[in-house]
C-alpha cells in the first residue's frame, strides 16, 4: 500500500452522499424553505437542503416539476432576472443563475432521463458568479438597469451585469478600485472597478437584508443600521438608526421615497427616504420578525416570524389583522403578483403552505393608490382617532399615538387568525438532524427530524437497517464493538442528509482488514480512503485514460515510445480495489479556502476532462497517496500469576507490533516459543492454540479477534508499555487429587 506521493495542497475536500432509495423517490424538501417566488405557473422554493425545487401550482396536486441542484449547502433566497431566468444566492458563497424551461418534458441539454430518475429534471445552473468569501445572505434584481446584486456574511455588496449572453459577468464590492474582480467560473476572468470604497463608512457586521431600484440599494444586518447606497456616485446616502437587533428584511417602494425594515427587536419600521426619518413603528409580533411582503400598491404589509404569526397591516389605516397562525417559527411569507394568496414556510421542515384570501378579508388595490402620509404621521387627526377607537373595539388590532401594537388580551382570550385552514399543502420530507460515527469507521447511525433512527454503511453509500423509533442512547451502545481505528472521515446534516467529507490530512489513515470492508484477498488488509476515492472517481479514470489512449495515437513515434514506458510503468502499480457503490452516488470536490465546488456531479456523470486535485489524481491514476505512518506498539507477554506455564524466554517477552496483531496470533506465539504439547481432541487432532491457552489484561480475559489497538484503548488504556499475561483455559487446568476418607 501507500507509494508515498509528494505534498499537495490540501485545501481541497471530496464529498459524497449516501443514498437512500426511498428518500429519493419521495418528493418535498427534508429541511426548512427559506424563500418562495412565483414565476408563471411555477411555484420556486428555495430549501437549506441545498436544493431549489419548481411546482406547478397550475394543478390542484401541485406536483414537482424541477430539481435546481449545484448548490452545496443552505440556499438563502432567490430573485427573478426574467420570465426565463432566475438567480439564487446561498452559504456556499456562490451566486447561480437558472432557467425556467417553458417545457418541463424536455431533458436540459438535451440529455435523456433514466429509468432512476424520478419524473422531475435535474437543472444545472447557466453560471455561477464567484466572489463572496462568506455564506450569501440575499439576492436583489433591477429590472430597468439588468443589474444583479448580492450581500453577503463577509460586510460585502456586489453588483453583477446579467446580460451573460452578450457581454461577461462583472462584480463589483466594497474594496478599493485597484483590486480585481473575480468573474463567474464559467466565464473569462473580468477585472473591474468596484462600486463601494473602504472609505465610505463600509459594514462592519455581516449583512441580513437587502432591496434594490433604479438609483437606491439598501442594506441592513448585524449592526442595527440601514444604509443607501447610491450605486451611481458609489457613495453612502443615508444611514438609519433605530433598531435595537439584526434588520432580517426591507422593503423599498418603487419611487424610493419610503423604506420597510424587520428586526429581531420584534419591530417593523416604515422610513421616509426624503425626511430621513423614522414615521412609523409597529410592534405587533411578540417575537423576531423575520418576513415582509408588500403588495402592488405598497400599502398592505404582510409580516412573519419566529413568533409563528402572520399579520396584515394597512399602511393607510393602520390597521393589523392577524391573518395566520402555526406553533413553529415562519420563515417566510410571500405573496404572489395575481395577490389572491400567501405562502408560508417554516425554518424545520421542508412542508409549503398557501392561504388564498377571501373576497370580505382582502381585495387587490391598484398601484396608483393615494398614499396619505399625513394620516400616518398625525396622531392627532380626527380620522386617526376614530381608527383607534374602532381598533379597541376589536381583538385583532389596535393603534396607539405613532406605533401600532396589539392591545394586550384577557387571560384565557386568545386572538382568532383569520384562516386557520390552509388552502394547498405541500409535503416536505424528513431530514437528518442528528448522526453518530460507529467506532469500526464503516457505518454511521442517523436520526431524522422523526426521530427515525438508520444505519448506514459508509462504503457503499448506501441504507443497512431501518431501525426506526427507538432510543438513540441505547441504539449507539448496542452497535459498539471492541475496535479501534483511527478517524478517517467526517460527518455532515447540514443540508438534512448524510454527507461524507475525505479531507487529505486524515482521508488516508485507516488501513482496514478485508474481512471488514468485505474485499477479496489478497491482500489481508487495504487503506480504505484509497479504495473509496477509486471507487468514487472509477468512471473519471476509465474516461481520461481512454482520452489519454486517443491522444497517444495523434502523437509523434518519439512521443508515443515515451508514453509506452510510462503506460509500463504504471502497469506495476497494485491492482485498483473498489467498493459496490451506486453510479447516481453525488459527489462533490470543493475548496475549503472559500467554500466553492470545482466538481459536482454523480460517479456516473464524472468525465475524463475534469481536473481534479492533485493529491486526487495521484492516487486515483497512479495509486501513489501519503498514508498515515504506523505506530508499532510494545507489549509484555507474562505467565498468569501462580499459573504453572513457563514464562517466555528473556529477549521474547517484550514484542512490538503494528495495530492489527490479534490475540490469536499472539497466543500461537506463546505456544510456539513455549513448544507447548497441545491436547488432541475427539477427532485426535491438536486443538488450536486460543483453545487452549486464554490472554488476559488487567485481569480481563480477551476476545481472541481483538487487536493490538483495541485492548491498549478499551483496556490497557495507559500509555505506558502494555502487560499481558497467559493461562490455560480452565478445561486444561490440572485437576487436585481426591482423597477418600478411609484412607
């Protein structure tokens, strides 16, 4: 095993998920949607299981249309660019543009679908636009300048040219002009000016919340303060004070003249961009506010949080209804361009609700509406004060001088939602949310958002056992066994399933015996990183040493003798182990430097041009990766006190060995050195040397197939020399003589 390979940078990481095949037929998202958008008749919800998913909301069923599947982890929110292109943000740190096909029964690309695929497309995004450090948080577009812009967890605002067809993609951030953009992966590198200067009083906190027009974009985070921004001048126009927590949302109307901000300090705030001030506050959740939508006519306000409400406000009549209420936090509240519904979504699980409204509890305005601020702004206008009298009048609402709050109930006299039903439900999925790495490295144990606990095997990316409900505690000690191998991969239920991480620092340091990894021998035992990246990367090297092989036939003589000796030369290496693992396997490579994918596909998918890491090529092509050295470990082999047996001679009762030396073994040493006359059996056969002999630790007696490493974990558990010690087994021992008593 190992050829030792030179150092390679490793900032790289290979993922893959294990597969269940049940989970796969089943539609919905297994973990909370952060953002939904309506686009025609297709319903786009954006999941932190890292997918997007299209529905047709065109049908009473709402069946699923679409898989949107490149990102790797929480995807934030999404935005429409056209009525064929949308874009999505997500804390893997990219930006990606997709496609609204017209026609779902049309393959992408023109590739065909697969008897396993369910009836849904796989989308891949048109680009991604790479140039955020940190998770993106939210995603605006402006329609009259075609311009994209994106905010991020790193205080950063970039702006993106989305006419990717014409021109390539540029961003712009909040660095100084002598620096260079970074342009999407797809496209040529761009180098650009940038749109923010360091010395414009830049974030200094990451960024939560993000709205756009013409000439004003709008910021707010971490830092309690709103900010415009002019993306013309590249100046800071204004900053808000006044909320006391994160802003998780804004809204900005279509003129500019007035700003909605939510916040985690349970408020809502309405600003007059003219005025610079603050005209309104509404304190009307009892929790963290999360969601804002706004209709056409930007005068009724929907909100949401984790307070699990949804209230509709009247901007002209200050006016709030509680329209929806669920036990769990709400995530977001949308509402549609038609206004005839809402849809509401939760943080921890993947189910989707719409409520449609009723003729009597809400009417679409039209988008010249008079907006009468005057009213908003004078507590003192007789109009407003019939208003309040009429809010006290009604458990729903109420108004008191400049801030709308709900009056305070009687106990036992709860506020009533105005829809208690849902009109359409969809379906969500359970996902993972807690996992356990068994200590024989190979399987792992999950419990999902139903408490359904799986095992898995780690080898084959595949489901063992559903064990169902059962107590995790319990479950994880009756799967312990008495190995010890060193950690060899991570765990990851980010995005609700089990995602295995292969790390070069630790990807090669178990070397497993084949009777555990169920391989053919010889050889007795493999590294098991390196079987499982060839079995990750199997179609990858078949393609690119058949590309290799064309290639060799267009070269010179010269060239090709000198690609025959390398062929040779590589024929030497050990043959390529690999384990019984499913094509549709998703594998991911991506840089841990900045959180981006070099590679995403499945191990069917992978071709021969992709460029892997170096440290990946080397042991995949030429077998060559740097193992972990082994340890050799010392021990004493002692007779049991007051047992009869010779002790062993002096210069062999000290051994050293690697990890993997069983007790078996060791007692047909003792046997051996001893030359020990073993008893026959039945059959006249000697018995085996653990038949007849027992090894003990610290007074334990050990099974005969652990290790080295295992008893100095489990029961030497010292670091000092291990001690063990020999006895016959008790069937052997001599027996005392027995005296009658009349003698």
């Amino acid at each position: 095993p190992g050829r030792k390979a030179p150092q390679r940078s490793s900032h790289f990481r290979v993922s893959y998920q294990l597969l269940d095949s049940d989970h796969l037929k089943s539609t919905g998202h297994s973990l909370g949607v952060n953002d939904v958008l309506v686009s025609g008749n297709q319903l786009l919800t954006a999941s932190r299981d890292s997918f997007i998913h299209s529905w047709d909301v065109s049908q009473p069923s709402c069946p699923m249309l679409n898989t949107y599947a490149h990102h790797s982890h929480w995807v934030n929110q999404m935005c429409i660019c056209s009525p064929s292109v949308f874009a999505s943000c997500s804390s893997d740190t990219t930006v990606k543009l997709w496609n609204i096909p017209e026609n779902n029964n049309e393959p992408e690309n023109g590739s065909s679908n697969t008897e396993d695929e369910a009836a849904t497309q796989i989308r891949t995004p048109l680009c991604t636009l790479e140039s955020h450090t940190d998770y993106v948080s939210c995603v605006s577009f402006n329609k009259s300048t075609n311009t994209l812009c994106s905010a991020s967890f790193d205080k950063t605002v970039a702006l993106w040219d989305v006419e990717y067809e014409t021109a390539p993609l540029r961003t712009f951030s909040e660095h100084s002009d002598s620096d260079a953009a970074t342009g999407s992966s797809h496209e040529p590198e761009d180098t650009t000016r940038r749109i923010f200067h360091e010395n414009l009083g830049i974030h200094k906190g990451s960024i939560y919340s993000l709205a756009t027009i013409d000439s004003l974009i709008v910021t707010g985070g971490t830092e309690h303060i709103i900010r415009g921004w002019d993306p013309r001048s590249k100046e800071c126009s204004f900053k808000f004070r006044g909320h006391r927590d994160v802003i998780r949302d804004l809204l900005i109307s279509a003129d500019g003249t007035k700003i909605i901000s939510a916040s985690s300090d349970l408020s809502i705030k309405l600003w007059d961009t003219g005025e610079r001030k603050c005209i309104k506050t509404y304190s009307i959740h009892d929790d963290s506010v999360w969601s804002l939508a706004i209709d056409q006519s930007f005068s009724r306000l929907f909100s949401a949080g984790r307070d699990g409400n949804v209230f509709l406000t009247d901007l002209l009549t200050a006016q709030s209804s509680l329209l929806v209420h669920r036990e769990s936090s709400i995530a977001k509240v949308y509402l549609p361009p038609d206004e005839e519904s809402i849809w509401v979504t939760t943080p921890k699980d993947g189910t989707i609700y719409n409520y449609s409204f009723d003729a009597k509890n809400y009417q679409k305005r039209q988008s010249d509406v008079n907006y009468e601020m005057e009213l908003l702004c004078s507590p003192s206008s007789p109009g407003l004060q019939a208003l309040s009298e009429f809010a006290h009048s009604s458990p729903s609402f109420s108004f008191l001088d400049s801030s709308v709050k709900l009056p305070e109930m009687e106990a036992g006299e709860p506020v009533i939602p105005l829809y208690n039903d849902p009109s359409v439900v969809i379906l969500g999925k359970a996902g993972i949310v807690k996992h356990h790495i068994l200590n024989d490295r190979i399987h792992i144990l999950t419990q999902d958002s139903s408490d359904q606990i799986v095992l898995w095997n780690v080898l084959t990316a595949s489901k063992v056992e559903d064990i169902g409900i059962a107590d995790w505690e319990k479950t994880i000690e009756a799967r312990f066994q008495l190995i010890s191998i060193p950690q060899w991969f991570r765990v990851d239920h980010t995005t609700g399933v089990p995602l295995i991480h292969l790390d070069l620092a630790q990807c090669f340091n178990a070397v497993i015996d084949h009777s555990l990894l169920e391989l053919p021998k010889p050889p007795l035992r493999s590294n098991v990183g390196h079987v499982l990246l060839n079995t990750l990367f199997s179609t990858w090297r078949e393609k690119r040493m058949q590309l290799s092989s064309e290639g060799q036939k267009q070269e010179s003589v010269q060239e090709a003798e000198a690609d025959t000796k390398t062929d040779e030369k590589a024929a030497q290496k050990p043959r390529f182990l690999t384990f019984d693992m499913s094509a549709l396997t998703p594998v991911v490579i991506s840089n841990t430097n900045n959180g981006r994918n070099i590679f995403c596909g499945t191990i069917g998918s992978a071709s021969g041009t992709d460029d892997l890491p170096a440290w990946v090529e080397d042991c995949v092509l030429l077998g060559l990766y740097n193992s972990r050295e082994e340890n050799k470990y010392s021990f004493y082999v002692k007779p049991q006190k007051g047992e009869e047996l010779c002790p062993l001679p002096i210069g062999e009762n000290k051994l050293s060995s690697l990890r993997w030396l069983t007790v078996r073994r060791i007692l047909g040493y003792v046997v051996k050195t001893l030359k020990l006359s073993l008893p026959e059996d039945e059959e006249g056969e000697e018995v085996p040397a653990h038949e007849y002999l027992e090894l003990l630790c610290k007074g334990d007696v050990l099974d005969i197939s652990l290790d080295l490493a295992a008893i100095k974990t489990f029961y030497w558990k010292s670091g000092k020399e291990i001690v063990l010690h020999y006895r016959r087994q008790e069937t052997y021992l001599p027996h005392p003589i027995s005296y009658s008593e009349d003698i």
